[in-house]
C-alpha cells in the first residue's frame, strides 16, 4: 500500500476548547514555510495533462489535506500571512469541499474516501447559470483515502484521474460493495455538459488497483440524479433515493427510488409517473427569502422591535419582503386542513392534506416546488398553485412566475 505519511497535525483527544483547537492549527502552519514551487504544484490541474490515472506524490497536497482546518480562510490567512495575496484558494483540500461524499470502509482499514466535490456554495444564483454551477468555482475529480492503522495513526493516498476517464463531479453519492471490493460512485452534477446528458451515470472505483471505469448502463436511466442516496441490497442491486433530478435545464425534487443491477448493467423499469411537478420562482432580479421569512415570524412572537430591525437590515440589503406575516398561513388554502412541517436550518417541506388529496411543498433557494399525487384533478392543482402564487405574491412585493414541469 503506497501512502504518504508526512507528519499531521496533533490528534485532538476531544477535551480542548476551541481555542485551543485553533491554536495548534496555528502551530502546524507556523512550522512550514511556502515556496514557489509549491504555489505552482496548488495552481496545476493535473486531471487536464494527465493520461492515465496518478498518485501524487508532493507533500504540499498531503500537508493541506491534514491541516484539520475548518473553512478555507484560514488558509487564505496562512497564506497572507507569508505575503501571498489571492483571493481564493488555487486547491482546496478535500474535507472543506462542498457536495461532499464520503465512504468509511472499516474492514479495508480506510477511515474516509471522498471522491471529488466543488468549492463553491449553493445559493440562489446557482439557478440563474444555465448548466446548473457557478462557474468560478473549480469541481475536483481526484480521490482521498485516509487510512488508519491498529494505533489509529492515518496515512493517505491522493489519486488523481484523467478527465476523459473520470470527469469532474460533485452532489454524487458513492457506496462499497464488499464482494467486488468497489465504490460505486452515482450520479452528480459537474459541468454543464456533464448534466445536459440527461442520465445519471455510475462509475467503479475498484479499491485494489484504484482505477476508475465508467458503466455502461443499459435501460431507461433516471435524468441527473444529485444530492441523492445510495445504498446496496445484497451485493446486486443499488438503490438510489431522495435528492434532486435535473432534466432538460429544470431541477424537481426526487421523489422516486431507482435501481441498479451490478450483474446485469442494467437499470430496472420504472413505474409510471406517480406525481405532479409545478415551479414557482419569482420574476428575474427578484428572491423568495423562505428562512427569512420564518426568522421575520420567529421575531414578530418574541420582540416585535428585534424583527423591525431585521426587516429593516433586509430592506437595506435590497432584498423582497412586503407582507412577511402571510408567510404563517402561506401553505393553508384552508384553515381546517391537514399541514405538517419538517426543515433544516434552510429549508422546509409541508405536507397538505386537502379533503384526503395530498401535496408537497418543498422551499429551494429561489422557488417553491410543488408535488401533486397523480389522482389530483387539474382543477384542485390550480386551485392550490392560484393560491400559493397570490400569497408569493403578497409577501415578496413582486410577481411571480408557475409553470407545471414536463
């Protein structure tokens, strides 16, 4: 096993403040000094030159990936710090990419694998790209294995892979198959050309040689599977769950579950369309602030003045805010009707029940997806995208555009 053991930071044995965190990150980069060399081996992009797939072997990449930092600043700092000034990283170490996949795999010794991953986060200008990324953020396509031994002391490996063979990809899922001893690396997006196949892709990393294959699928696949979860069932079949399917430019929620059969390369039939999609996106130049919103309510109950001062910070900011309290009753066409809630601390998904037909709302970035059962009537899907629109419409202060996705 060929891995680079160059001397990583001190392992935190947990009961440290974070101060104290900070201050051996600090130790670790003080003891190293940049050089010319090592700016121009982080500006390079080997998976552009190279051939054939390639383990790196400079120690400027390894002593990067054991940093331990938390957000990519503090490296920038690092860097300011020895007078050289950029902006953004030329090379970010895999554990502070974004759309991030990763695989522990115990009985092979390996802590973590990640596989590939971007820098760049998510917001609402992400919709208004036509290949879905914002482009001045680099996507990786290498792979970083963290090994770990009896004396749980890690070692790593970095491979870096041809774009021909293994493009760029983040918002992928990866899973093991311990009877191939292979990381099925599913779906993502990259770039835009890599989207606009309307597939979603699987390759094989096989973990004894560490080559990347592409599958070569045959059946109906599902159109750009990202942001999903994969799992194995019985070593034969891949199930793909959750996230997000990009076809033809439009992103909707994933509400299905796909599979994949290892044996036979083959994706299984699909039942038929069971759901309705709509999208409701404001007019351009203007934002849904959905979280905002809630904020704004949150405030209103506990100190009316604390959430005029956040109004005012969002007006002051140029954001869309006109009646935020129609936001509470946003989801309810009626008050006697069914509604439950679940959110992270961005978004929210609302499940109505209307007189037993069922809906779901899910909050984007920039937009309302709406879900409809198959037995809904093109008249109830009116009556509640009508509804959802005018109430848009009244808490953001513009127009607002809904369209039923094909």
């Amino acid at each position: 096993m060929n891995q680079n053991n160059v001397e990583e930071m001190p392992v935190d044995d947990g009961m440290s403040s974070y101060d104290d965190f900070r201050n051996r990150v600090q130790e670790y980069f003080s003891n190293r000094k940049l050089t010319q060399v090592d700016i121009e081996l982080l500006n390079a992009k080997p998976w552009k030159t190279i051939k054939e797939k390639q383990l790196c072997t400079e120690e400027i990449f390894y002593w990067l990936t054991k940093s331990e930092v938390l957000f990519s600043y503090e490296i920038l700092e690092f860097f300011e710090q020895q007078n050289i000034h950029i902006d953004q990283l030329p090379w970010t170490p895999p554990c502070l990419r974004l759309g991030v996949s990763r695989e522990g795999i115990i009985e092979k010794d390996i802590f973590d694998l990640l596989v590939g991953d971007n820098t760049a986060a998510v917001d609402w200008r992400w919709y208004d790209h036509k290949d879905y990324y914002e482009p001045d953020f680099p996507i990786y396509n290498d792979v970083t294995i963290k090994y770990f031994d009896q004396n749980l002391k890690f070692s790593y490996e970095i491979w870096n892979y041809p774009e021909a063979q293994f493009p760029p990809v983040y918002a992928h899922s990866t899973v093991y198959n311990e009877k191939t001893n292979a990381v099925y690396i599913t779906g993502g997006l990259g770039t835009g050309e890599r989207q606009c196949k309307n597939i979603t892709e699987i390759y094989q990393l096989d973990l004894d040689t560490k080559d990347i294959q592409k599958i070569e699928a045959l059946g109906e696949s599902p159109p750009c599977l990202h942001y999903h979860q994969s799992e194995i069932c019985d070593h034969v079949l891949i199930a793909m769950k959750e996230g997000n399917i990009l076809k033809n430019g439009i992103e909707i929620k994933n509400l299905y579950v796909w599979y994949f059969n290892l044996q036979t390369k083959t994706w299984l039939a699909q039942e038929s369309e069971q759901y309705h999609h709509w999208l409701i996106t404001p007019v351009q130049g203007s934002r849904f602030l959905f979280r905002d919103y809630r904020i704004l309510l949150d405030y209103a109950e506990e100190s009316p003045d604390k959430a005029e001062e956040y109004l005012q910070h969002l007006l002051n900011n140029n954001a869309n805010v006109a009646d935020y309290r129609v936001y509470k009753k946003l989801y309810y066409v009626t008050d006697d009707m069914d509604c439950s809630k679940t959110e992270d601390w961005l978004h929210q998904i609302s499940q109505c029940n209307v007189q037993g037909q069922v809906y779901h709302c899910h909050e984007g970035h920039n937009r309302l997806e709406v879900a409809f059962s198959a037995s809904a009537s093109a008249e109830f899907q009116n009556m509640i995208i009508n509804d959802l629109t005018t109430k848009l419409k009244q808490i953001s202060g513009h127009n607002v555009i809904a369209e039923k996705v094909i």
